[in-house]
C-alpha cells in the first residue's frame, strides 16, 4: 500500500467519546511523524486537542451545530475536505453523517476505514446473555488505524502531558488534601444521589478536617452546588460553571484524586494522569467506557444481575428506584476516597 501523507479522522461526538479519542490521535501521530493527521471534531474537541497535544502533523478541522445539514450540507463538507487531498479516511464514529461522507470518499477511490462498535454485544451485555469485559472503545479506535495499514502502540501518558498545564487557575493548595467531585452526568441512571453524595462528603470532612473539595459541573449545575459550599464554605470551592474546559484541565492537573461518575470528567482526569474513583449506575465498565489507564478496582459498583441495563444510562430503571445507585452507601464512597488518599 502506498504509504499516506494526508489522514482524515472523523469525531463529531460528545465530551467523553472525544477525550478518549485524544490518546489515540497522540500515539499514532507519534508513531507517524511524516503522516499529517486532520480530526475533524466539534468546538469543544478542538478546545480539548489544542489544550493538550502540541504536535506539527495533527490539527483539528471543527464543524458546528448545524453547519452542513442534509444531504446537500453534507456533499459541501465532502467537497471541502477532498480538497485537502487526504490520503485515507479513519471514521471513529460511524453515524448517518459520517457514512455519507465514508461513502463519496470511498467512491473516489480514497480508503476508508470504519470503527466496529460491537452493537450487539453490547446489545447483549444489557439483556444479560454476556457478562464480560468487551473492546474498550479506545481499543476501537485503534483498530481503525490499524486496520489503514497503521500499527502503533498507545504511549500517552496523561502525567507527561498534565506537567505542561503549569499555571493553576484553581489555586489549588499543595499542603492538603485536595480532591476533585463531579457528581452529575448526563443521565439519572449515571448519578448517584444527590442526598447521598451530600452525606459521603460531610462525612469525609469530618474524617478528614484538612481536605480541599473542588466542584466540577456545568453552568445548569451553579446553583445546586453552591449549597454544598454554604454547608462546608472553609472545605468547598464550586467550579461549576465559571471557568473553561482548559481551566477544569488544569485544575485537575493539580488535584490529588477525582470522583466522577461515568461521564466526561472521568475522561477529563484521565487525560492528565488524575486518578479517578468512578460510580457506576445502570452502566457497566464492561462496554468498554472505563477512562484511559483508569482502575478498575477504583470502580464503585453494584454486583446486581439487572446490571447493566443501559449502554448510555438513558433508559429508565424498570424497578423505579436505581437501586444500583441508592444501595451504595455515602460511607463506602467516602472509606475508599480516604483510602486512595492516605495510603
């Protein structure tokens, strides 16, 4: 095969599926420094690949809520990239849109590759006729590369890349303790308790008079969490929704530990080497969603056989209660952060 200069990458997806796209990119790009590499992403990928990878032959090309609908939106968006005159085309999202483009590149005779979700297995994993550890979506996008010609091995290494974050927007201090909580996500069956997750953080205080809570959320998350910090104004800071994506980054880069559920922040902390304790509702780490070089034993979850019984955690729990959530106790949460933190 001849070899590429030109690689389209595709990833119009949300803030977790794009940061576990940015190990990927880094490690191929380093693998092929004479290949340039173009992620055509949404705004907030861009925000995230620029804040963390600084390499000459990898950009980003951001498409826009609404740019380029329909069919015909969508033969302009192909016009525009093939005359950038890439080589091969790496579709790490597989939807309509991105088939359509698959499509007009692979009829000009451009070799494209496309992610292999595992629909069905994961299909099965929530119908409870597999329980197994399945392909990690970073596995995944490896595959692609791999399957274009383009072997390599994943060195990214979140700590080497944290170190270039040296600014500390956050001020967070270096003589305590200091911890990172996102406590929402983007579904119910992903967020454990409200009334819950207050109780495991008074009783942290309370085990732990010197520890630093650093509140992560977005802008429709302000206010609830601001009444966490009237509770524990000396132990909390609130970071939801008056700082950047950049900002949370470096925050995290100087944090101790994160405590996330499955959702983006956990794919935040990865990024730069932040060791997360993660809660796990009505998904599973078993459909391949654990953060990159995340624990699984710093996974928090519930042996029940209905689990799981979502990919996503939008489906609704058929019991009504998320039992999954609400039978993990705020003093399980709050022993395994103390645990992680002191020894």
């Amino acid at each position: 095969m001849k070899p590429f200069r030109k690689v389209l990458a595709m990833r119009l997806s949300a803030l977790g599926d794009i940061c576990m796209t940015l190990p990927v990119l880094d490690s191929v790009s380093r693998a092929y420094p004479d290949v340039h590499f173009t992620l055509l992403t949404t705004k907030v990928g861009a925000i995230v690949m620029q804040t963390l990878l600084h390499r000459p032959n990898l950009d980003v090309k951001v498409i826009k809520k609404g740019d380029y609908k329909g069919i015909s939106g969508l033969n302009r968006l192909y016009r525009e990239l093939k005359e950038q005159k890439f080589d091969a085309v790496a579709d790490l999202h597989d939807v309509l849109r991105t088939q359509w483009v698959d499509l007009r590149f692979w009829l000009s005779g451009t070799p494209v590759r496309r992610i292999q979700k595992g629909r069905s297995e994961k299909k099965a994993l929530t119908k409870g006729t597999i329980h197994r550890q399945l392909k990690t979506s970073i596995e995944r996008y490896r595959q692609v590369f791999s399957d274009l010609g383009l072997d390599f091995e994943m060195d990214y290494q979140g700590a080497t890349h944290a170190a270039l974050l040296r600014d500390n927007p956050c001020a967070v201090p270096t003589d305590s303790l200091s911890i990172g909580i996102a406590p929402f996500a983007q579904h119910q069956g992903k967020v454990y308790p409200t009334p819950l997750m207050r109780q495991m953080i008074s009783l942290l205080i309370q085990e732990l008079p010197q520890i630093r809570i650093f509140l992560f959320g977005g802008p429709d998350e302000k206010s609830t969490l601001d009444t966490w910090v009237e509770e524990h104004p000396e132990h909390i800071v609130n970071l939801a929704g008056v700082q950047t994506i950049e900002d949370d980054l470096r925050c995290m880069a100087n944090l101790r530990l994160m405590v996330s559920m499955d959702s983006a922040n956990m794919h935040l902390a990865s990024l730069v080497g932040l060791r997360c304790l993660s809660i796990w509702g009505t998904t599973h780490r078993y459909a391949g969603f654990l953060g990159y070089q995340q624990r699984e034993e710093d996974c928090i979850e519930l042996p029940l056989s209905c689990r799981p019984c979502s990919i996503y955690g939008n489906k609704p729990c058929k019991f009504g209660d998320y039992h999954c959530l609400t039978e993990i106790t705020p003093r399980v949460v709050a022993i395994r952060i103390k645990d992680l933190l002191i020894h």
